[in-house]
C-alpha cells in the first residue's frame, strides 16, 4: 500500500495543497477502459423526494457530486480551493463598491450536451426556477440574496442583489446555481426520476433498480467548453449497500476506486498496511457532525435541557473510541481551520461536568431523568455511526440526569422525517456548499434554514449574517462570525461533534485520485485517469 497526504494550511483557500508523498503513475489517459468509482451513497427515488438529481432539489453531498459532473455552473471551486473561477463564465465580478452587483459573462460557444445553445436567458431561467420551486430540501436558500436577474443580449447576466454579499461567488459555484436546458426542466415543477442533462464535463447514463440507482455512467461531454481538463472519457460509479461490499470489490478489481464512506477500521487497515496495489489518499476535509434540536419539542424546548446535554457530551472519548486519528474534536460549528473558527463551546462548558449540567437543570427546574431519544441514520455517513450514537447514549445516561434511547433509520425514510418535524433531536452531518464560515452557519440558522428549525435568533439573521457577509476579506468578518457561534453556544439550537478527514482508496495504476476530493467533498472526476504504476 501506498500513502498520500494533501497538506491543506490552516485557512482554507489561501494556498494551493502540497502532495507530500506519493505513489503510483504521474500521467493520465483519455482513452482505455471506463475508470470505476465505488461508493455508499444512495440515490432513491420516493413519493417524498421524486427529483433526487434535480438541481432545484438536491441537497447532500452524494447528489450534488452527480451534478457537478453533469451541470455547469457560472463559477467553480478551484481543484486546490481558494477563490471560485470562471467556469461557465469568461469572466465574473462585483460591478459595484457595495458588492451588491454581479456581473457575468458567459463563455463564447457554449452548449448543452444535446447541442443546443447556453444563453444568458437559460442562466436567468434556471436561477429563478430554483428560487420560485423553493423545494422543501432547502436549497433555494443559497440563493436567498438574489432579487432579481438581468440578462443583456445572449452572454451577459447581472444579478442584482437584496444585500450585500461577498459569499455569492460561492453560491454560483453549487448545483442549485447549475444551468439547465428549459426545454428538459419545466419552470415550475421538479424534473422526478434520474434523469440529468446540462452542459457539463460529461453526460450520465444510469441503472436503476427498485427505484434506486446501481450504476451511472458518465461520459465525457464533446460539447463541453469550460476550464476543467478532463483526464478520462468514460467514469463509472457504482452503489454498494455497506462500506465492506465496496472494499472488497476493490481489492478484487472490480472497481478502481472507493471514496465515501470507508469504516474507521477499512482506513486503519489500509494505512497500516505494506506494500500492495492500493493507494489510500488522505486529505483535509470540511465535513462535520452535529446534533440538531426541534426546539419547539416538548423534551428539550427548554434551553436548560440542551445546555446540559453540551456540557456532558465528551468529544475526546467519542472521537477517540470510534473515529481515532481520522477526525478530532469540534466546539463550533465552524471548523478549526475555517477563517472565523472559535471554540465557542468549550469556553462556555468547558470539560464535562455532571455537576455543572445538574445545576443547570435545577436552576431551570428540569425534573430529572429528561427522556429524549436521539435519531440518527443508519446507511449515509458510514457504518460507525451507530457506534457513536451509542456513546453519545451512555455519556448522557450515565450522568443520571437522562434517559436516553437512539433509534435509526434509512436516509430515504430519515430525511423525510426530519423534514416534517419527527424528531426532537437528530444527528446529522455537512460537508459544506463552500468553504466559508458563513456556510458553516447561514444554512442553519438563517431564514429558510434547510433544517426546517423553529430556532430564530433576530440579532444572527438582521444583523450579524449581513454584516459578515459586507466583508470581501473574510478576516474582517469574524468578529461578526464568533458572536454568531457564542450566541449558538448559549442558545444551543445545534451541538457540533466532531470534524473529520477524508480519505479514497484506489488501485495504483490510477492517477489523479489525490485530486478526486476537494476540501468541501466534491467529487472531480474529471481528475482521474488510468496510467502506468511507478
């Protein structure tokens, strides 16, 4: 086995990564066999969410990892973060002081994938489909500083903004942003099924069985025009039911490649090991994991009940004995290598005290046991979870002071649920839109939050949001971004978990898979090709 490491600074986006060390082939190929990409993620299709693959729709890494490959964007993130590039776009900017202007110009020559024209009316069109479906995932959220979109002949778009907001680069980087063929997308209805046509890097087929994808297969798009260099004609990526199916595939050569989610113990085994012709690829990643409230529920309305579950949850015993060096403790939302990261939990709870959650619930009145059950997903982060919804049990019920049950549930039942208030608390997890602190927040706690929360904080979405978002340079913007986090550690609507690295697998005659994830999770496929092991 081979190991590579990107080495990402501490403030994401400032510095292209540094490949540290590294095995296998240095060049990649357009030609040869279709490249094959193994993964957890599930793609369903259901009465509660028909559109899975619908810009409008879509809403977590998986399906947003189809799209980037298939529906372009004005802008994208770089392979190396940093600030979003023209992609779509020949060129994007603030037209104004007040960055409440957008400007854009789209590339000369650019089509769908069926042949037809992009014009700066499709770009306008899907933009404000988005915006107008206002699907109950949320997503039309990202696009919540529009107010309108003006389009000068075919190439030009403005965007005429309702606050300032130095984030929107970003925004027009993410699928909710991507362009789309009016003539396959109705303007007021969601496009159901699997169906996904754009303008993209490539096209994609797929397989479906019981309403659930098994196989798609993206190939390369002759009529794309944009910056991305693709590095193979043909990628396919398969659907396995658990992290171990998947890795034995790999092992046996049925797949090239496996990426999210890998078990802590698949990670360890392949880093431990010598030799080989595997590579495992670890880089630093964004996702976190969290503890989200129904603050209107009975059983923690109080907000003395969700302080005392934050000042007994032990990050350090949890991370360590499920997660290991693969991920480390978090007190913010906001990741630590985030511009605008504090420990706002730990300096309000500090280490866990029993005695200090006890005075609180007697302060408050709280009759003790609080009985609450915590709600997780069994099939979409990995197959530890359940592990560490059963520490999160014991720390709280060992305290005396709770009584806790976990119960799970298949992400296509889970989501739903979620949605229409099911649940008092749930676990979930982020990997963010783009790596800024304003969408390790906004998302949750603005207005439209995709949670689907009653929390509302007037001061966070009148004034601290917008302030933060007037700051081109993001440093300027954390004094505004930490009253945001210390205002989430008093009220807590949200208790962040853990933060974690990401990780692929791949054969050694593979190029470009230390290049397949960026920070934010996405998947470039395009990166990938099949070359000759050194």
């Amino acid at each position: 086995m081979n190991r590579k490491t990107l080495v990402l600074p501490a403030v994401v986006g400032l510095l292209a990564p540094v490949l540290a060390a590294c095995g296998g082939s240095a060049g990649g190929s357009n030609s040869g066999d279709a490249i094959v990409v193994g993964t957890t993620d599930r793609f369903t299709a259901s009465k509660e969410a028909p559109a899975p693959f619908d810009p409008a729709y879509a809403y977590d890494v998986g399906t947003w990892n189809v799209l980037r490959q298939t529906v372009q964007t004005l802008m994208v993130q770089p392979r190396g973060d940093g600030q979003p590039q023209p992609e779509a776009a020949e060129k994007c900017g603030f037209s104004d002081s007040g960055n409440e202007r957008y400007s854009c110009t789209l590339r000369e020559g650019l089509q769908f994938s069926n042949g037809d024209p992009v014009t700066a009316k499709d770009v306008k069109f899907s933009i404000d489909r988005a915006r107008a479906i206002k699907a109950d995932s949320g997503v039309f959220a990202l696009l919540s500083t529009i107010d309108t979109v003006e389009t000068r002949g075919d190439r030009e778009v403005i965007f005429h903004l309702n606050s300032a907001d130095a984030t929107f680069p970003f925004k027009l980087s993410t699928p909710v942003a991507g362009i789309v063929n009016p003539k396959d997308y109705e303007k007021d209805k969601l496009r159901d099924g699997f169906s996904v046509d754009g303008s993209g890097p490539y096209t994609v087929e797929t397989e479906v069985k019981d309403d659930a994808v098994v196989k798609a297969v993206f190939t390369k798009n002759s009529h794309y025009k944009g910056q991305l260099k693709i590095k193979n004609s043909k990628v396919e990526m398969r659907s396995y039911e658990s992290a171990a199916t998947m890795g034995t595939a790999l092992e046996k050569g049925d797949i090239d490649l496996m990426t999210r989610s890998m078990t802590p113990a698949q990670i360890t085994k392949l880093d431990n090991a010598s030799g080989g012709n595997i590579n495992l690829n670890e880089m630093p990643g964004l996702e976190i994991r969290y503890l989200a409230f129904n603050t209107d529920s009975a059983s923690v309305k109080s907000t003395a009940v969700r302080q005392a579950m934050a000042q007994l949850i032990d990050r350090g015993e949890l991370v360590a004995k499920v997660y290991g060096s693969q991920a480390q403790p978090l007190y913010s939302m906001v990741p630590a290598t985030i511009t605008g990261h504090s420990n706002a939990f730990f300096n309000k709870y500090g280490d866990r005290s029993v005695s200090r959650a006890q005075t609180t619930l007697t302060k408050a009145g709280i009759t003790t046991p609080v009985k609450v059950t915590l709600h997780y997903t069994t099939d979409h982060y990995g197959a530890a979870t359940a592990q560490e919804f059963d520490i999160l049990k014991k720390q709280l019920n060992s305290s005396g002071l709770f009584d806790v049950t976990t119960q799970g549930a298949v992400w296509d039942k889970f989501v739903p649920a979620e949605r229409k208030g099911k649940y008092d608390v749930w676990g979930m997890g982020w990997f963010p839109d783009f790596p800024d602190a304003d969408n390790f927040l906004a998302p949750f706690l603005d207005k439209d939050n995709f949670l689907k929360s009653p929390y509302s904080n007037a001061d966070i979405i009148n004034s601290l949001i917008p302030a933060s978002r007037r700051e081109a340079d993001r440093a300027s913007a954390s004094k505004s971004l930490t009253t945001i986090q210390d205002i989430v550690a008093r009220d807590v609507p949200l208790i962040p978990l853990w933060q974690g690295k990401q990780y692929i697998a791949a054969r050694d005659d593979i190029t470009g898979s230390e290049w397949a994830l960026n920070s934010s999770s996405t998947l470039q496929l395009w990166e990938l090709g099949r070359g000759v092991s050194e």
